[in-house]
C-alpha cells in the first residue's frame, strides 16, 4: 500500500505536465496547428489502433529491436566473459573492440542498408552490432575485475579450472553487465527508431514520419508517445528482472 | 623518472627498457587489427565478396584520402563538430545546473527527478520530426536533439554526485570555518566533480551518435549525410570512407576527454594510478 | 618424511612494467601432521605468496612443495584456503556457500543437506542458512568462509591474514573460536597474519619472515599450551616483536623511495 502511494507520487509531476499542456491548448496559448493538445492525441491514439495497424508496426519494431538486443546481449556476455577468462582470447579480439569502440553507433545503420537491405535484417544487424560493443566492454571489464579469491576458492573446492568462467566469473560479474545491458537496452531503441526512420515499410519510426508526411500531427504526437511508452516499459521489465537476478547484492 | 635511473642500476641484468616494453606490447596489440585488415584486402582482391557490398580497403582509402585533401571530409567533420558540439554544450550547461538545483532544492527534485528517470530509456530521437515541424529543417533542430539526448545523463551524474557526498567532508569543511551557505560551491561541487565529468564523458559519444542520426534525416552538409548519400547512390567506396571519417573523428572525441579528465581530476585517486 | 615439505623455494616474477622482481627466496620448511605453524613478517615479505604457493594457486619459479611426499601441482579440496576478504560467493546464500565444494564432489543432496547444517552448526551460524553474505557482518562472513573449507574436509588448512579484516573484539574471538576447532580436529594449519600476539596465542611454532626478498629469519617454538596465562602470551609476542621491528622499519623505508 506504502509502496504502491510512493508509487503514484512520483507520476504526479508527469501528470501535472501533461495537465498543464492540456490546459495550455485550451487557453490556445500554443498553436495548436503545430503542437495539438492532450486530448486530440489522446484521439488520435484511438484513431490509430484501429484504422493505422499501430499495434502491428509496434509489434515489428519490437521484434526488431528484441532480435538485435537479444542477440547482442548473449554474444557479448559469451565474448566478455571469454576474452576475461582466455588469454588467446583477449589477444586476439581486445584491439579490435578497442579500436572499432569509438565509432558512432548510428554509422552502422546505413552501413547495414547497404549490406542487407530495406527489411528487418537489416535493422537487427544494425541494432546487435551496435549494442554488442558496449556489452563486450563492459563485461570484460567487469570480469576482469572480479576477485581473484573467488575464482582461487572455486578451485580449491574442487571447481576444474574450465568450468569457472560461467560457475564463478558470471555470476560474480553480473552487477555490472547488467547495468551495462541497460544503457545498450536504450541504444539499441535509439538505433531502431533511427533506422525505421532512414528507410523502412514498417515499424513504429515508419508509422512517424509517414503521418507527419501525411500532415496528421495529432497521429504523430500518438505515435512518439507509443514509442515512449515502449521504451519505459522496456526499461522498467529490464529493471525488474534485473533486481530479481542480483536478489543477492543488497537486503 | 625513478625508473630510468633503475634501469642503468648495475647487477640487475635482465631489464628491458621500459619504452621498448611499451613498443613491445603496442605492436603485439597491432598483430590482430592488421590480420583482419590484411583479410578484408585480400578476401575482396580474390573476388569472394561483391564489391559493392565490401569494397577492397585499399580503394577505400584511396577516396578516403582523395576527399579529405579536397576538404571534402574535413569540411563534413567540422559541420558535425559544430552541431553536435553546439547540442553538447547546451546539454552540459543546462545539466549542470539543472542537477545541482535538484540537490539543491527540494521542490526541484521532487518535480524533475521523475522526469529524468522517465527520459532516460526513451528514444528521444523519435521526436525527430516534431522538432523539424518547429524548428524546420535547418541546424537549430539538430542542435536541440543533440542536446535533449546529452542533458539527461549530465544532469543526473550532477544530481548524483552531488547527493551522494560523504557527510564527514561536510562537516570537516563546517568545522575548518565555511560558511553553511558556501558549502555547496566550494565543497560539494568539486566533490561532485568526478561523477559530474562522468556524466560529461557518457554524454559526449552520444552527441556524435545522434547528430549524425540527425544528418542522416534531415540532409543538409555533415558526416551522416556524407555518408547516407553515398548509400543511396550505392557508392559503397565513399560509403566506408565516410565509416572511416566517423571512427576518426570518434577516437579525436574520446582522446580529448580522456586528456580533459586527467587534468581536471589531477587530485582523484584515479589520475595518480595514472 | 615430514607431512608438508616446502624445499628450497624460490618465486620471482616479472612486473607489469617489465622489470624482474624476487617475491621469497631460499625458503626451507617442514611442517609436521597436526601442526599450528604462522608464518609472520612485514607487508611484502611474501608470507601471502608463500601460503599460495602451498595452496598450488601460483607455481614455485624454484624447489619444490611436497604434502604428504605428493609434489603441489594445483590447488585442491585436500588443502582448505580461507581469505581475508572471505571470498564468499556473494550470490549464494550460506547453505549455498558452504555446499559448494560437497556440489562439486557430486555428494547426493540429502547427505550434502546434512554434512552442510553441521558445520554450519559448528561455526554457529545456525538460522541464517538461507542469507546472502551481504546480509552478514564480517565476522559471520568470516564463519561461514570456514565452515565451507571444513566442509570439504582438507587435511591442511591455509589461512592468509583471516582476521585482519575483523575489528577487534570480533577478532579476540573468532582466534578463540579458532584455537578451539584445532584441539578439536588436530589438523594442520598454515597461518599468514600481520599480528604476532595472534601468532603466538594460536601457533606451537612461528616463522619470522624479513623483506625484500622474501627469506626465513627464525623460527620459534612458542612452547605454550592451550592454558597458557596472558602475561606469557604477551612475553613471547614482545620478543618477537623485538625481532620483527626492524624488518617492519625497513620495509616501511623501502616503500618511502619507491614513492
């Protein structure tokens, strides 16, 4: 009960905004031409479930965005983990993530347009290229951080040596690549707006820039609110299943 | 300088220089760059890819090189500097401040906080085409989405930093004499400095990452419309020129911060690690 | 033949700066069955690196360790190793740490269940079972760090400074405790500390070590027994003492010029 009224007090300053932005177009102080009120996007949500197939463009961009992100999570943690645990490893792959890291991530979006096309492929591969690198980086460096002690007790217990990267190294470094999942969750969101935007027949950044095309401003506002809503549940299912899995590190 | 003197030490035989060590351990960290180089050269000389899905690498940097001495790439470096730099200036200012006055004031914090922590998973650049209906097409709505991206991790590095200082400075600070209404500027914030530059260090590839995207979209001049031009037009040579010119003007990015927040935290634990 | 031979051991090794360095050097022991044996000595000495050795966590570079006339390879559930900073797997709980190496030996789950409640039982943390280590203050971490190790059973057990990081109080206690579980098993411990009072109070013999390289000093028979009065403890800890000051002044001095 205490937790669910803490809850709904921290919405209330976004609750105030948005009332204050409804109260705004009423009292016509901003031009409603260019920046409709509240309640017309709120209608235009509506309009768009049923005569503009939102829930199908959102369902693309979210199978999009959750292919690239899924496949650039399990690669990067395999990869991080392993160039901390395999001396080969890190040889031959640290130069490489260390020198391609500075690049732009958005570089790859038209990079992946000439390579894969127009359809989905090329939106997942530039979505798992570009989370990959910060999730390799940042479970390397978690894992090359964790204590020595744990991995000598595993040993001495009885642990082979081969079996320690996923018995010990993992899990010891998982504070870490989960806070780093979370930053590559939100790029891998930014990337795939960006690409449906660039070149795309379907998704959500299509389904935008189509009605702003199209002068639908109403429409438009509701489908960047979609995208949001999209992009904080993701975040927020993200933090949740991340406080189950580290249940350990604190109360 | 103590180890200089160390390797003329006598009796100590088997001392490898230091600066050889470091050359040493550079080009064994070279060995795999250059492999994969080498195969990409050498896998599209041998015609096993198409050449306009991969063009050999010694062409790319034969345009590379042609356009960056025509000015044609340093031209498109500058535009995107001054676009994402202006967006990231504009962030830093107003993140610094906002966050601050979040640790400041409570009614502030009680009215930005949740904002913040909303803003952060959004992909604000799906905004795009609102800010060109009203800002049009030119470079203000770039600058404006550059900054909307870069504000909220400053802000909340500033916030954080300066919530988080240890009650024992604080009172130490009290007790040396300051005054409780400078303790903010004169303790707090240089506390706070480190996560602040963090902050500042975090924001500064995605100014880069997102006023490209904002190029790409809009057109105009600039390394994203460099780059996605020469897609559309299926020049792959320029395309990966354009890579290039990225990865270049990424690593300049990078290399100024480091330097920035060596300087800057001369006093942090870190910098004495070195 | 002695049940732990350390002959002639020599470790250096190489810095990340590339320049050769003489961790312990020279160092000639025997340790007998049943024996209490600490080895003390200023930081960098090497005690920590000679204990490891024994565990089989880092190769000798020279000589040779031999228990029970099997030369150390690697490290295994024969030799238990307790930390300083427990090395408690922070994602299990303390059943979960202490069945850990029972799980490893493929024990069946009902005896693993048991074998874990006794020594967890042992050490006193009965009702906590199902905590995370970060639920615990040190001195409870540092039980259960103990109990995992004499849940497998090791024949030696090595510990590297395993109260050092316990406040006092915590600490007088858990050497109590400690000293106890010893008369009670009799096994072979290895002990690294930085505290010769504790030295004396826990071990038959104590190893002085000097720095820079690593060498044996003296060896001293405490020659107290398990009734021994407080002001003897505290004869003997002032003597060494008297030994070790030195070597600590030195030490102190040396990482001065290397700053």
């Amino acid at each position: 009960m205490v937790r669910l009224a803490s809850r709904l007090h921290f919405y209330i300053p976004v609750l105030l905004a948005f009332t204050l932005w409804e109260a705004a177009s009423q009292a016509g102080l901003i031009d409603e031409s260019v920046f409709p009120s509240l309640s017309s996007v709120l209608v235009g949500f509506v309009r768009l479930l049923t005569n503009n197939n939102l829930l199908m463009h959102a369902g693309i961009s979210i199978f999009r965005q959750m292919s690239g992100f899924l496949l650039a999570a399990g690669i990067g943690i395999a990869a991080g983990i392993l160039m901390a645990t395999s001396g080969w490893a890190r040889f031959a792959i640290e130069p490489i993530i260390r020198l391609t890291y500075p690049l732009p991530k958005s570089a790859l979006i038209p990079l992946f347009i000439l390579w894969l096309g127009i359809g989905d492929a090329s939106k997942i591969g530039a979505i798992f290229l570009g989370a990959l690198l910060p999730v390799v980086l940042s479970t390397y460096n978690s894992a090359r951080g964790v204590n020595v002690a744990l991995v000598w007790s595993a040993w001495s217990l009885g642990t082979p040596r081969w079996q320690v990267p996923w018995k010990v190294v993992l899990p010891a470094a998982m504070p870490e690549i989960v806070s780093g999942l979370r930053i590559s969750l939100a790029l891998s969101f930014t990337l795939l707006v960006s690409a449906e935007f660039l070149i795309s027949q379907e998704g959500l950044g299509y389904l935008i820039s189509q009605l702003g095309e199209n002068g639908d401003y109403p429409g438009m506002f509701a489908a960047v609110l979609a995208v949001t809503v999209i992009g904080v549940a993701a975040d927020r299912s993200f933090l949740a299943l991340g406080n189950r899995v580290l249940r350990w590190t604190e109360q | 300088m103590d180890r200089a003197v160390n390797v003329a030490a006598p009796g100590q035989a088997f001392k490898v220089p230091p600066a050889v060590f470091a050359l040493l351990r550079t080009a064994e960290r070279s060995i795999p760059v250059l492999i994969l180089l080498a195969a990409w050269e050498a896998v599209t000389r041998a015609g096993m890819v198409q050449l306009f899905l991969l063009p050999p690498l010694s062409q790319v940097l034969v345009r590379f090189y042609a356009d960056t001495i025509d000015g044609t790439i340093p031209h498109h470096i500058i535009e995107t500097s001054v676009t994402a730099l202006s967006g990231y200036f504009l962030a830093a200012a107003a993140g610094v401040i906002i966050g601050a006055a979040m640790a400041i004031s409570r009614p502030i914090r009680y009215m930005v906080e949740p904002l913040v922590s909303l803003a952060f998973p959004i992909p604000k650049i799906s905004f795009m085409p609102i800010f060109i209906l009203w800002f049009g097409l030119d470079t203000l709505p770039k600058v404006l989405m550059v900054a909307f991206n870069c504000v909220i991790p400053i802000t909340s590095a500033t916030y954080l930093g300066a919530r988080s200082i240890d009650k024992y400075i604080l009172w130490s600070a009290r007790s040396l004499g300051t005054q409780p209404g400078r303790l903010f500027w004169k303790i707090v914030m240089p506390a706070a400095a480190p996560q602040v530059i963090s902050g500042l260090q975090i924001a500064l590839p995605q100014a880069l990452i997102i006023g490209i995207v904002t190029e790409m979209l809009t057109g105009g001049d600039g390394l994203g419309s460099y780059m996605i031009r020469a897609v559309r037009f299926s020049d792959s040579e320029t395309a990966f020129a354009g890579i290039l010119a990225m990865l270049v003007t990424g690593l300049v990015y990078m290399q100024i911060a480091t330097v920035i927040r060596r300087r800057v935290l001369r006093w942090h634990a870190e910098a004495a690690a070195g | 033949m002695a049940f732990l031979e350390i002959q002639d051991v020599r470790k250096s090794y190489v810095t990340g700066q590339g320049e050769p360095f003489i961790a312990v050097d020279g160092i000639d022991l025997t340790i007998e069955q049943g024996e209490f044996i600490s080895l003390v000595g200023p930081s960098g000495c090497g005690k920590s690196t000679l204990l490891h050795m024994i565990g089989g966590f880092v190769p000798c570079t020279e000589g040779a360790i031999r228990v029970d006339g099997v030369a150390v390879q690697q490290p295994g559930p024969d030799r238990g190793i307790v930390f300083q900073h427990f090395a408690l797997f922070p994602w299990k709980t303390v059943r979960g740490n202490v069945e850990y190496g029972l799980v490893e030996r493929g024990m069946p789950r009902a005896e693993r269940r048991q074998t874990a409640q006794r020594f967890i039982d042992m050490v006193g943390l009965s009702g906590f079972e199902d905590s995370f280590p970060s639920r615990l203050s040190g001195g409870m971490q540092q039980r259960v760090a103990i109990a995992r190790m004499l849940a497998c059973e090791p024949s030696i057990l090595l510990m590297d400074e395993p109260f050092g990081a316990l406040d006092a109080q915590t600490r007088k206690i858990m050497q109590e405790e400690l000293r106890a579980l010893w008369h009670q098993f009799g096994k072979t411990v290895v002990f690294v500390t930085h505290d010769v009072r504790e030295a004396v109070f826990l071990s038959q013999r104590v190893v002085v070590m000097s720095t820079r390289p690593g060498r044996i000093k003296a060896i001293v028979e405490t020659g107290l027994g398990p009734g021994a009065s407080r002001a003897l403890i505290d004869e003997k800890a002032d003597k060494l003492w008297d030994m070790l000051r030195d070597e600590v002044v030195r030490a102190m001095a040396a990482e001065r010029s290397k700053a």
